[in-house]
C-alpha cells in the first residue's frame, strides 16, 4: 500500500494512476484515475483517507476537515456499542 491521501483533490496531473478507495465505496479493486473535464467527477477526484497504489500525480486540494467524503460517511456511521 503506498501513501494516504491528505485530503479530497482534484487530480490535475497522473501517469498511471490507481487508488484504493475500498474505505469510501467498499470497492476491492482499485480505481483507475483519470483526468477528463466535464466529465463524472469521481474519475479525477482523490478522497482523504484513501491510499495510492500504484503511479504518481499532482492534485488540487478541494475539501479538508469535516468537509471531507470521509467526514460526512463518519457522521452517518452510528456509534459502536460497548457492553
């Protein structure tokens, strides 16, 4: 596994570019990012707290803290029950 990404970007630059995203969509395969304007947003967008598995590329931070797509899935998560 390679390095976690810091924050929700925008992919601006990549060279063969593969994240896991299984944290954000439960996917076990990881997706192929690309860069393609106009298009669904999801294929050139990096999520905080996924991790890069393979290529490189330069990004634009969009969202931190709270405003993240992690944040907002942790607020709908419901609390852990300890017995």
């Amino acid at each position: 596994m390679g390095d976690m990404v810091p924050a929700d970007s925008q992919v601006v630059y990549e060279k063969n570019l593969f994240v896991d995203e299984s944290l954000i969509n439960g996917e076990s395969f990881p997706s192929k990012k690309i860069i393609k304007k106009g298009r669904i947003r999801e294929i050139n967008t990096l999520y905080y707290h996924t991790f890069i598995n393979s290529g490189e590329c330069y990004a634009k931070v969009i969202k931190t803290g709270n405003e993240t797509a992690y944040a907002k899935l942790a607020r709908f998560t419901p609390p852990k029950r300890i017995h």
